[in-house]
C-alpha cells in the first residue's frame, strides 16, 4: 500500500468548510484512496472512497489531484460531532484475504470549534 | 446502511478466564475481520474470515482464536486472558463484491484483563 502523509491536527471553525489533506504520492493506478474517522473511544467509520474522479456522498467529497498524488477531504458544513481523526489510506482494491486488512498512519485530529 | 454490532462495549476479565467477544453484522457481508487497536501501534488484524467455517491467521494470531457458524456472526475467543492482551477490539465486515468495497466497524469492545 502506497504511504500517505497527512497534518498531524487541524482547526475548523463550526458551519465552516473543513478541507483535510493527503499526500500520495507514491500512489499506483489500481490504489484506491479511502478516508475513515474516529471518534474517540469509538470504532473507525468509513466516510468515502475514489480511484481518479471526484466522489461525493452524504457525508463529504472527496477531490483527487489530476495526477493522483494527493487528495482532499471535504466536509462541507462542519459541525462539533465532526471532532475527530481523520485517517487517509490508499491501497489496492484487489486484495484478498489478510491483504485486504487496514492500517491507519497517524492521520489527522479535526477540532472543530464554535 | 451497514450495522456492525458488538457485543459489549466495555469489559472486565481475569487473567486466565477464557472470554468470548461477538459480532454481528446485517448486511449479509462475506468478510469478516477482527482487530485491536492500541496507542502507537495502529490497527492490527487478528484474524480474518471470508466464508461461513472459513478463516485466516492474520499478523498477531497467538492467543486468539476464531468462529463463524453462521454468515452474520464471528467470534473472537481469547483462550487464557493475559494482561497484555488488554486492548481495544474491533470487528469489520466488507462484502467480497469489487475488491474496492470498505470495511464497516462496530464501536469497538474495550476489553480490560485484570
């Protein structure tokens, strides 16, 4: 799985656009890029995922760089239940058995404040 | 959408009791994984499931084991509860569908081994 990189905390201010880099670029054309957070004491939820078009659903959009090494995550209308982190993974889609796990890096602590 | 349910959310045992953890999910998913997750260390994954009676070691097997009986549950079975395996455990399931489909978490169970 290509390596990402991500800031390790941002701020956002509540009702405001939060805009949550990824750096990929050592990505290869069969990696999907995926996003999931966590709220803490909480298990990791899937927000959205894309190959090379932008993806948008109830809970974000997700904007890929033409060239595919980095992405955005966008939530559009933050709100305090969206105080998390924030973990950007890229891997294959065709893994299968233990390959097919997850590994989160560090990711990204959103504080969304009033 | 997809439900994954834990059993327990909160859980105390003593060393040497054997314990079972349970998962549930509603969406008829093929895969099943369970991990745990500790500070520093990430997401590591246990074991993995991609049928009913179907199983596969993952990276940190010694002291678990698993069962699926039927599609939509799977067990995870500490045998002798030891104090390092204090930790939080999460479950997932994915359908096999596209290889690109996300895994699904449950609220995680956080196990504490007295």
């Amino acid at each position: 799985d290509a390596k990402t990189t991500q800031p390790p905390s941002m701020d956002c201010a509540e009702g405001r656009a939060a805009n949550l880099p990824c750096n990929h670029s050592t990505i290869s054309g069969n990696e999907y890029v995926y996003w999931y957070r966590q709220i803490h004491s909480q298990g990791p939820q899937y927000i959205i995922h894309g190959l090379k078009n932008n993806e948008t659903n109830e809970m974000a959009s997700l904007i890929i760089t033409e060239d595919r090494k980095s992405s955005t995550l966008i939530l559009p209308h933050a709100t305090l239940r969206d105080t998390a982190v924030y973990y950007c993974i890229v891997r294959v889609a065709s893994g299968t058995g233990t390959a097919s796990k997850l590994t989160f890096g560090t990711g990204t602590r959103l504080q969304v404040t009033l | 959408d997809v439900k994954v349910t834990q059993s327990s959310r909160y859980l105390v045992k003593r060393t040497g009791e054997k314990v079972f953890l349970e998962c549930v999910q509603d969406m008829d998913h093929e895969n099943m994984f369970w991990y745990r997750q500790d500070p520093g260390l990430g997401l590591r994954l246990i074991y993995f499931s991609y049928d009913v009676k179907m199983k596969e070691k993952g990276d940190i097997p010694e002291g678990y084991s698993v069962s699926r009986e039927k599609k939509e549950r799977f067990s995870l079975i500490l045998e002798s509860a030891s104090t390092n395996q204090t930790s939080m455990y999460l479950c997932a399931s994915r359908t096999k569908g596209q290889g690109n489909q996300p895994q699904h978490f449950g609220d995680g169970t956080r196990l504490s081994i007295l």
